[in-house]
C-alpha cells in the first residue's frame, strides 16, 4: 500500500521561515524566539549546511489560516 501524503486543512497553508547565519547565531535567532513564544525551539529543523563555510540554516514550519 503506498504512503499517503497527509492533506492540508482547508484553510491552512504551510509557510516555511528560513534562517541563515553561523551555527552560533542561528541557534541564538531560535532560542529568541522561542523566549519570545513565537515558536517552540524544537519545531526548527537540524542545522544543515548551507555550502558556504561556517554557515548553516534551519527551517520553521508554521501553519497559517489563509482566505
């Protein structure tokens, strides 16, 4: 049986929130706004490299309610 991709609430799009910096500002960008409760630190993906040496980015899924 194939997996079967969930589909978005009607109503609901997923945006994704890209940041982009060293490892050290990046994880300090997250740990802001999670003290900020805009979003749970665990909510942001791995930090992953960019291609360019010393930088890294991690990606915010965030779900809004769209007209």
């Amino acid at each position: 049986m194939p997996d079967r991709v969930p589909q978005p609430e009607a109503g609901r799009e997923a945006v994704r929130i890209l940041a982009i910096g060293s490892p050290q500002g990046v994880r300090a960008l997250i740990h802001q706004l999670h003290n900020l409760g805009f979003a749970e630190a665990g909510n942001w993906s791995r930090l992953m490299p960019t291609g360019k040496p010393g930088e890294v980015m991690s990606i915010l899924t965030w779900h809004v309610w769209v007209k």
